[in-house]
C-alpha cells in the first residue's frame, strides 16, 4: 500500500510540473507585461506598453468589439517604434474621425482570419516554395517569408517587417508582434 501511495504521489508531482510548463510555455511578456492565453487579444493588448500607438488605432477604429470575438484571427501587432517610423504626421491623420476608413483598412491589414502559429505560417511558407500569401481581412495579400529561424511579413508595397516576438496565444487567436507597419 505504501508503494501505491509513492506512486500516487510522484503521478501527482510530474502532472503540476507539466501543467506548471506548460502554462509557462504559453504565457509571454510583450511589452513588459503578461500575455495570458485565457484572456482575447484586446484584453491583454491594452497592457502592452509597446502596444499603446495600436491600441488608441484600434479603438479609434472602431475595432474593439471585433478583436474581442471569438474569431479566431492572426494578427501581426507593430510595436510603438515601428508607429514612429511611419512619416511625420501619418498615426496623426489616421487617428482623426474623418479617417476612420483608412484607418481601419490600414489594421485589417495586419489580420488573418483563422489562427496560425510561426510553425503553421513555416508550414504554409515551405509549402509556397518559399512565400506564403496570406489573405488579410481588409481583402489584400501579405507575403510570409522565412529567413532563418525569423519569420518576416511583406506588405503590398514591399516593406518588410520581422516577427520578433512569435506565437503570443490569446483566448480567440494568436499574435505575432511585428518591428514594422505594413501598408495595403
């Protein structure tokens, strides 16, 4: 009996280290803070501190309630920098009512629909010989390409931006933070 005992007991230990791992494994630190993949893109986004140019975009869109369904969607996420990058005077222009339509074309840019994690877009791009096109939900193409390890999104303009920080899972999809605004 003892012996059952033990080895209840070890059974136990490795399952709360695995689940420890695991939850580990799905938990990253964007922008200072956690990203839980309990919570929707929207719901850990806001805690971003190298997301606040793309928050105040998205609710200035008008594209909360969306992001926060159940989706799922992909969405490539720039980083504040990348905002800064853009000509001076562009997130200004884009951030004003009258320009909510670009401004919301310009976001949808950078969604999928569906859920596809760095191994699923690797995956898409050895099958696309290299590229993979992804269809955005604004109705325009990116290009995923894979240099390395480093996966990297090609707008229709030819900018290219490098995912930094990959599989960012959320409770309705997956993020991939990305160094540069992609343009449609």
């Amino acid at each position: 009996m003892k012996s059952n005992s033990i080895k209840n007991g070890i059974l136990i230990a490795v399952f709360a280290l695995t689940s420890m791992y695991a939850s580990a494994q799905d938990t990253k630190i964007v922008g200072g803070a956690e990203m839980y993949p309990t919570k929707n893109i929207v719901e850990n986004a806001v805690n971003s501190k190298d997301h606040t140019t793309l928050v105040a975009a998205v609710k200035a869109a008008g594209l909360v309630e969306t992001l926060q369904s159940e989706g799922p969607f992909t969405v490539f996420a720039p980083v504040n920098k990348a905002f800064e990058a853009l000509p001076e005077g562009t997130v200004e222009t884009l951030l004003k009512p009258e320009n909510k339509e670009q401004l919301q074309a310009v976001l949808t840019y950078h969604v999928v629909a569906g859920k596809m994690d760095a191994e699923a877009l690797m995956e898409a791009v050895k099958k696309g010989m290299g590229k993979a096109k992804l269809k955005t939900v604004n109705g325009e193409e990116l290009v995923v390409m894979q240099k390395g390890k480093k996966l990297w999104v090609m707008d229709a303009k030819g900018n290219k931006a490098k995912v930094t920080i990959a599989d960012v899972y959320q409770s309705n999809g997956v993020i991939h933070v990305i160094d540069t605004v992609l343009l449609p």
